[in-house]
C-alpha cells in the first residue's frame, strides 16, 4: 500500500507546543471530510484515519525516545 502523501503527519517531530499536533489533526480531519464528501467509502476514511494516527502515535514516540536519550 502506498501512502498517500496527505496522511503523512508533517511537523510532528518538531518539539513545539502540543498544539501543533492537534492543528495537524484538524488539518487532517477536514482532509478526511473532504475525501468523504467526492465518495469516498467509510472503510476508505477509517484506514486512513488509522494510518494517520499510526504514523502521529510513532512521531510521538521518537519524540519522547529522542528526548530521553539527550
């Protein structure tokens, strides 16, 4: 499976506010909506939304692994 470039989480590893990441995912929720509105099926919209927030969650993670190491 290809990832579609419009899940890929971009600017979740920079270390700025939380907030970021929720912008991101109301970015990404609209993307959802839209995807949804040209016909999209629901099981379309669900495993993007599971690829999405797999690829956020793993971003997260190193963040947190990267600054326990420094």
């Amino acid at each position: 499976m290809s990832e579609d470039p419009s899940l890929t989480p971009t600017g979740l590893t920079d270390h700025k506010a939380s907030s970021l990441g929720l912008h991101v995912l109301q970015e990404q929720r609209e993307v959802l909506r839209q995807r949804l509105i040209e016909g999209a099926t629901g099981s379309e919209i669900t495993q993007a939304f599971s690829d999405f927030m797999d690829a956020l969650l793993i971003a997260r993670f190193r963040e947190v692994i990267q600054q326990g190491n420094a």
